[in-house]
C-alpha cells in the first residue's frame, strides 16, 4: 500500500512539474531565452544533487547563482521556492517511504518555520530595505565561508544531547530563507545536527517542513512579482526532477566533504561577485 501511494505521488510531482513549465510557457509573450534555461538546469541539476545528498545548500547556491546573474532578490526567493515545491516534495517522500521521517521533530519546526517565512514575506515585500542584494550577498557569504568550515569538522554523535528550543531557530531560519531565498536546511541542519540529532532524521524532518514552507512561499511571492521568467523556473524545475534519482545513487560514492567544498566554493564566488558589482 504504502508503495503504490508513493509511485502515485511521485508521478504526481512529475506531471504537475511538467504541467507547470508547459503553463508558464504558453502564457510567455516573450522570446525563448534559452541561455536563461540552460544556465538554470545547470544550477539546478548541481544543487539538486547536493540537496539529495546533503539536505543543504539548494537555496544558498541558487540564489547566489540568480543574483549574480542580474535577478532581483524577491523574484529569486520566489524562483527558488516554486523550484523547492518540486525538489522538497520529492526528498520528503522518499524519505517517507524508507521510514527517515520523525513527525515529532518536524511538529516542532514546521510551524515556527512557517511564522518566520510569513514575517519574512511583509518584510521583502513592504519594507523597502536599501541596498538589499548586498546584505543578502553578504548573509550568503557567511554562510559559503561557515560550509568551508564544515569540511573538515567532525560531529560526534556517541552523545545526544538534544536542544529543548528549537522552534526560534526554525523561526529564524523560516524568515531568512525567504529574504534570503536561501538558509533554512543550513541553518537548520547544520544547528541540529551540532547537538547530536540523527542526521537521517534531521534530513528527512528539514526537507519535508520545506516543502510545505515553500509551497506557501512560493506561490505567496508569484502573487507578488506578477511576472514568472518561465525559462529560469522550467530550467530549476526540470533539473531537479531529472537529477533526485540520479542523486539518490551518485551520493553514497562521493564524499561529503567534495560536496560541501563545491557548494560552498559556488556561493562564496558568486556572493562575492555580486558584492563587488553592487560596491564597484
């Protein structure tokens, strides 16, 4: 039962990913930029595979992509988080499916999670933050150069000892992903797993709360923009429904820390690109 619930879904997410590309597209006036589109599937198929991999780094990788290529900060957040819509769901239910998934941890980080990103939608829409790209760009930095670290850092998990407050930091970490279009799975995942959660569980808890995150994001913030760059979306899209299974059985032969090193290489280079732009 719980097999057949599983393809059902699945290829529910495919058809309704390919759907909404072919809506996007026909209701485009403009002319197919496809380097757009190839630039995005690139990304999207690397921070696909690193998210699959990792639970990390989707986020932060794209947005600092998007940035650096010209794209405004709350139509980025809001591309990244239609993309998420298809890669999250994805995730969560393979990790459903082979029993990761701790409804009690993700109880306590979902709603928080979902405060935070309502208060960090009014904040990107009706504050008029000045020179927001830069402070976002230098909140990526910070967390390109924490990844770096993270290379060679060794978590112990012989102890457990678990933190009672979690909900603040899921709060947080709900209002900067949607400012930031980027952070909830590193703030998140890297916090509980520094305080000895089973990273299997802190995966499978983070990418399934994302996934509801941002759906309510996303389609909040596309509201908003009014305008939907369709190849940009289709490219993210469609890289990460191609690459999830590939990534399901690449991840297990590289190691970790190639991984973190390239993902936060990518955001480091174009964060501080962007910053060098904004200030030049």
């Amino acid at each position: 039962m719980k097999n057949n619930v599983f393809r059902f879904l699945s290829l529910l997410f495919i058809v309704g990913g390919v759907f909404f590309v072919l809506n996007l597209y026909n209701t485009s006036i403009d002319e197919v930029d496809i380097k757009t589109f190839f630039w995005c599937l690139l990304f999207g198929a690397f921070a696909s595979f690193v998210k699959s991999s990792l639970g990390v780094g989707y986020g932060p990788s794209v947005s600092s992509f998007l940035l650096g290529y010209g794209i405004p900060p709350i139509v980025s957040s809001a591309y990244v988080h239609i993309a998420e819509i298809f890669t999250s769901g994805s995730s969560a239910l393979n990790h459903w499916k082979i029993g990761n998934l701790d409804f009690k941890l993700f109880r306590r980080i979902f709603l928080p999670g979902i405060i935070g990103a309502i208060l960090g939608i009014y904040l990107i829409s009706k504050i008029k933050i000045p020179y927001l790209s830069l402070w976002i760009s230098i909140y990526l930095l910070i967390i390109g150069i924490v990844l770096f670290d993270k290379v060679f850092d060794k978590i112990n998990f012989s102890h457990i000892y678990k933190i009672k407050r979690i909900s603040p930091i899921a709060g947080i970490a709900g209002c900067l992903d949607v400012i930031a279009g980027g952070g909830w799975g590193s703030i998140l995942t890297s916090t509980l797993l520094k305080f000895g959660y089973e990273p299997k569980k802190v995966v499978a808890a983070v990418n399934t709360a994302q996934f509801l995150l941002s759906a309510v994001t996303g389609v909040s913030l596309a509201f908003l923009i009014q305008f939907i760059q369709w190849e940009a979306i289709a490219g993210l899209i469609l890289s990460g429904i191609v690459m999830s299974p590939i990534a399901a059985k690449l991840s297990s032969k590289v190691k970790p820390q190639i991984i973190i090193f390239l993902v936060a290489s990518i955001i480091v280079f174009f964060s501080s690109r962007t910053i060098y732009l904004i200030l030049s």
